[in-house]
C-alpha cells in the first residue's frame, strides 16, 4: 500500500483538493473510489482542520445507523424541523440534497471504507418544542480508534488533540467515556475504575509514544479519513498552501498553483478543484465587517487552526465566486481564555458546563440573558445582545462550591483534580460571598444577588420563569440526571462561589462561498463556475447561519464533500464532459 506522503510522480491530477479537514478528504475519499487521481493540498503541517480539534459529531439523519435502531423517519419531518427553525433562510434544493445524499454518505464511509460511524442514540436536536425536532438518531460520531492501528504516515500527519478539551492531553468521548468521569467525581466506584484505566492507559502510551493514543472524537474522525485517503492511493501534501486557481479561454477551473516546501508547484485538475480550506475564522478583516460588535476583528477567539484565513473563499472569488451570508456569519461558541505559565493563551469552548444544575451565566449587570442548557450558538448570540453598549461583549459562568466539584467550570476540572492552579492563573475567580464575587469581576452586586436568589427560588421548584431551562429533551440531556425534579436546574446556595469570564468564540464561520446544490460554486448571476466545488466551510453553510443540532457544522461537510467526489468521479468516466 502506498503512503500518503509518497513523493509525486506526476504534476497531473483528476481532482485537486484545497484543505485536509472533514469536507475536504470526504471529497478526496470518494473521489478517489471512484477510479480518480487525487491530489490534497494543506496549508498547515497536519492534517484535520477544525474538525481535528471539535467533538467530531455529525448531523446526518436517516442514516443506516437510525434504522439500526428502529428510527426510520420520512424525509418530510425532518424537513418540516428545519423550515421551523430555519425560517427564511431555508434553502429547499440545498437541504433536499444534503437530506438525501447524507444517509447515502454514512453508508459508503462505514461500510467500503477506514470509517466507523457510532449512532447519536441520545442526542437531541437543540429546539425541542419546534415540529418534528429529533430527540435522538439523527447524529453519528467516529468510533474510537487505537492509533497503533492507523498507518505511520497517518499518524504522522493527524493534527493532535486540542489540550484545552483533553484531560492531560487525553481527549474524553461525549456519552458514556464522560458520564464515567463526571461519575468519578461524585464518588462513584465504577466512575473510578472508568478513569482509573483511561487515564493509566494514557499515561502509559504517552511514555511509551509521546503521545496520547486513545483516539476519539474529531481526532478518531480525521484518523480514519485520513486512513481511507491512503486506503484509496490520495496523495497528501502538507505544508502546500494553494496560492491560485488556474483556468482556460473559457473560464473554466483547470488547475492550483500551490507553494510547496520544494517551491511553487503546479498541479492540473482535468475534472476539477474542491475548495475545503476551512472558511475565514482567522481572517480579521472579515470578521471586523462579518461578525456582530467586533469593530476591529479582535474581539473574537475562535478555536480553528490559523490556517483557517479565508484563503479559499479569497480563491474562490478570484474567479468569480461570491461570498453569502445567512442570519449569522460565524458558528458561535462561548470561550474562555485559558493563561498559561509559560505565557501561552489557550481557549477553552464551553460546550458541557453550562447546563450541568447548579450554575448560571450573567453579564456586567447581574442578569442572566440566555436559557444557558440551549446550544452554545444561542449562547453567543444572546451575549451580543445582552452585553451593555460601550461595554466588550462578555459574561460569566458563575457555579457554587458543590458544583465546582461535581461537574467542570470550563477549563477548571471536578473533584479530585485541584482547583489551585485555575485560581492562582486568575482563570477562576473565587469569592466567600456572592457580593464579593461581583466586585472581583466587575458586576452589578445588587445585580448578581438579587438574580441568584429568584433563581434558587424557581430551582428548587424545578423551574425556570425567565427562561424555560430544562424545558426540552436538549436542555434535560445536557443536565444531571440523577438530579430532580429538573436535571438542569440547582439552586446556587454553597459557598464558596466561583466565576469564569467568557468571551465571544466559534467553531469556524458559516458564511461562505455561494453553492448550487451539487456544490459547485456560483457567480454573482447564479452560473456554476465550471470546475470548481466548494464544501466544508468554504462554503455557505446548508442551514443558513443558524444552529438547529449539534454537528451542523461536519454533517453538511462530509455530506457535500461525498457527493462532490462522487461527482468529479462520475466526470472521470464520462470522458471530462
């Protein structure tokens, strides 16, 4: 079997593809199956974009996994779920294609290739009193897999595990990896052993490897795509950003003109190019014009790669392509920075802490502004709106003492790991009373008091009046369920009280460029730009800048970067027609 990484031969592909994150190498997967030449350009020294780094979910609904199950739901519920919660922005001939090409992409990846698919049994879709919400089955994630059984080539260019959502370096599975540590930390026998061998295994592989070889998540989900790639002979070049597009006398997308560690290279594509370079995150000037009070780009901390700088929609517009945006450019997450002794920032997502009972999220004033259980997008979107005017948009989490041992305050880990070194950072703010946390922060005491003791009240009933958290199946599994009578709702009454200052992030951007529903690219009137795709960020997202389930970010990526490789192979054996 040839490696990933084998040198060229040739300067002539089928199909060259510009980024190696999830809808980048789906599209040179399939491809590549299909009898095509593929040749994948990464900017970055490893591979995995984003989708490296995330929790690696995906939507994709009415995959072969849901029927396993016993869900086998008509393409029109779904539909009907998205038209609620997607209001004007719902594209018809876009999600009618993602609907039916993403249980057809689930069943080509887990059945002909590298890829493992376990199904999202208990994952609800976020508006759970919208028609026809999905309460489960309408996700997948990558099934673990042990490093040592991925190629040396594979491992060597998988992008590692973001620390800030690992526990010594050692990425935790949503489900049942995480409820046997959240287990632990209550005192649970079976919790203990849980971690005991995870993280002993772990420790072991990291003497052993110099790396953690547990992978899960976004990281399990790169390493078998990039196994399928080298499975299918892709060839992968690292460190190779793309820097044009070339095309014929009639307009058409021919080829790349890359900046390789060998120098600049040109690569022809006789079906086509697929642009997968991860959207414009790390592209400030956008941002600043893109993205809602951040008047000079800065004020925003996004958790994709650097290399995520919009150089693939600046591509795409080079031959004509426009950039869309729908109700939001960015895929919103709430953040916290996370200091380092060596002086290094990191930041961390809140994704899990904000629905756990027991803790809730204000701004400067004192008030809370969100249902904190709903998805971190409307989290974001809330604080926009909710922080004061002339203020930086910010908030923060603020949780008891028995929260903080029970359950995680962003980067600051449950018992039995120490508190200390958040505190001494100044990560986490720790106060004996309420009153006092608030000045240390710099929020509204009469504020802060005044809400916390209307919110105990309501909690102890197990009810929210202002904001229904704990209303819903999303908001209910994102809880405790050992805890009554609302899993997501505790009353904030042990001292001492702690606070994390969060701070407006994303995932990646959702704006992108404009695509027909075989995702070619389209100009300003609406033409397909002959041989050019665009897929993953780089293209506008199917859901119109909103969040109606986890994993809308990599469903739609793997989605339309499989049905654009199905296609350029198709053009392959038609003759290029």
């Amino acid at each position: 079997m040839s490696s990933l990484t084998d040198p060229l031969t040739t300067d002539a592909f089928d199909v060259v593809v510009i980024g190696a994150g999830a809808g980048g190498l789906a599209a040179a997967v399939r491809a590549a199956h299909g009898g095509a030449s593929v040749l994948v350009l990464e900017a970055a020294d490893v591979c995995g974009g984003a989708t490296a780094w995330s929790g690696g979910w995906l939507w994709a609904p009415r995959s072969m996994l849901a029927k396993a199950e016993g869900v086998d739901e008509s393409i029109d519920d779904v539909k009907e779920y998205l038209r609620a919660a997607l209001g004007d922005d719902y594209d018809e001939p876009r999600v009618d294609a993602f609907l039916r090409a993403a249980p057809e992409m689930i069943e080509f990846f887990h059945t002909r290739t590298a890829m493992r698919f376990v199904p999202g049994s208990r994952i609800k879709d976020i508006y759970g009193d919208l028609p026809h919400a999905g309460t489960g089955n309408r996700s997948a994630g990558a099934r673990p897999i042990n490093a040592r059984r991925l190629s040396r080539s594979v491992r060597r260019l998988l992008r590692g595990q973001l620390y800030e959502t690992s526990f010594l370096g050692m990425g935790i599975m949503a489900g049942d990896d995480l409820g046997g540590f959240l287990a632990a930390a209550r005192g649970d026998l079976k919790g203990l052993w849980h971690c005991t061998w995870r993280v002993g295994l772990h420790l072991v592989d990291l003497v052993l490897h110099r790396r953690g070889m547990q992978l899960v998540n976004g990281n399990a989900l790169i390493g078998r795509l990039l196994q399928a790639a080298e499975d299918a002979g892709v060839h992968v070049l690292v460190s190779s950003p793309a820097q044009r597009l070339l095309t014929d006398d009639g307009g058409r997308v021919t080829g790349v003109v890359a900046r390789t560690p060998e120098g600049p290279r040109t690569f022809t594509a006789a079906a086509g190019v697929v642009l997968a370079a991860g959207g414009f995150p790390h592209d400030v000037v956008r941002r600043s014009t893109r993205f809602p009070r951040t008047p000079t780009g800065a004020e925003h901390w996004t958790l994709a790669p650097v290399t995520a700088d919009g150089s693939g929609i600046t591509l795409g517009e080079s031959v004509g392509g426009v950039l869309r945006q729908g109700a939001s450019a960015g895929a919103w997450c709430p953040v916290s920075l996370v200091p380092y002794r060596s002086g290094r920032v990191g930041v961390f997502p809140h994704i899990m802490d904000r629905a756990k009972p027991g803790s809730i999220g204000v701004v400067s004033t004192g008030r809370r502004f969100v249902n904190e259980a709903n998805g971190y997008f409307d989290y974001v979107s809330a604080m926009f709106e909710a922080a004061p005017e002339g203020e930086p948009v910010q908030a923060w989490q603020i949780g008891d003492a028995r929260f903080v041992r029970r359950f995680p305050l962003g980067m600051a880990k449950p018992r039995p790991v120490p508190l200390f070194p958040y505190r001494r950072s100044g990560y986490l703010v720790r106060a004996r009373t309420l009153r006092e946390l608030a000045l240390r922060c710099g929020i509204d005491p009469d504020g802060l008091v005044d809400t916390v003791a209307r919110f105990n009240d309501d909690a102890r009933r197990g009810l929210d009046a202002e904001f229904a958290r704990g209303a819903t199946p999303f908001n209910r599994y994102g809880g405790d369920p050992k805890y009554r009578p609302n899993p997501s709702l505790a009353p904030l009454e042990k001292p001492p009280y702690y606070a994390v200052r969060v701070r407006p992030g994303s995932f990646g951007t959702f704006a992108g460029l404009a695509t027909d529903a075989r995702s070619r690219v389209v100009d300003a009137a609406g033409r397909p730009i002959a041989g050019l795709y665009a897929v993953g960020a780089d293209q506008a997202n199917v859901m119109g800048g909103h969040y109606p389930a986890g994993g809308v970010n990599i469903g739609p990526a793997l989605t339309f970067g499989f049905a654009a490789g199905r296609e350029l192979a198709q053009t392959i054996s038609e003759g290029h027609s």
